[in-house]
C-alpha cells in the first residue's frame, strides 16, 4: 500500500504522523496505550492493519507499550544503523509507517521485546456478545 506523503500528513494526527512516516519515538510513558489492559487487537494507526494481541502485551517498565510478539505476517523488520547503534526497526507489513523497535530482552516464551510508539498504533476492545443475544 502506497501514499504519498503529503496524504499521511494530512490524514494522521501530528504524533502518529511524526512516529509512522519520519521515524519518530513518543516521550515515554506518555501513551494512553500503556495502561490498556482491557482484551482485544493493537492496530496500526496508519492503516488498521492488526499488529498485537492484547494477550502478548506485557509491562516492560520502559514506558512504551511492550509486546512480547506481534500477529503472525504484521510486521516486517529492518537494521536501523540510526544514533551510533544497531537496532532492530519494527514497521507495519502493509503500510510500512514505523512503529518502534525490537530488543531481545523480553520475558518468554520469544524472549523478544516490542518496543512500540503508541503513537502509532490504535487499540480495537474485543466485541463481547451484545446484552440480550444469549
Ligand atoms: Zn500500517
């Protein structure tokens, strides 16, 4: 999926724009998205593809929102060479805005961190059986 980028900027809010499409990293712990503890799917916020379960969310201390695996084919990596170290660029499989990156210093079972801008995601609550339908 192609766009220009003059359509991104137009369509994302600021924070999502600057995170998804120029690479940006939100201030710590400043994502609504650190404390969603509720079931249900991370999306991108640039296209809606499905990047986490809220079942591999974990609490890393770090301040971002942390995963410990993404759904299978959401995302695509990269060697960012950014900032004088080697890191591992995590972005959308379909869209390719950035999301973060990821270490390997995470819990089991991967033993890998996804370290992710909430900035650049959106959370989607699982949809119970509405009141009355049982
Ligand atoms: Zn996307």
């Amino acid at each position: 999926m192609e766009k220009p980028e003059a359509e991104w900027r137009q369509e994302l809010p600021p924070e999502a724009y600057r995170v998804l499409r120029q690479h940006g990293t939100e201030r710590p712990g400043s994502s609504p998205l650190n404390a969603e503890k509720r079931p249900g799917t991370f999306r991108c916020a640039g296209c809606g593809q499905e990047l986490f379960a809220s079942t591999t969310k974990y609490e890393s201390g770090s301040g971002w929102p942390s995963f410990w695996q993404p759904l299978e084919g959401a995302v695509g990596t990269t060697t960012d060479r950014s900032f004088l170290m080697v890191r591992t660029e995590v972005h959308c499989a379909a869209c390719g805005g950035h999301l973060g990156h990821v270490f390997p210093d995470g819990p089991p079972p991967t033993g890998l961190r996804y370290c992710m801008n909430g900035a650049a995601m959106t959370f989607a609550p699982d949809q119970g059986d509405p009141p009355g339908t049982r």
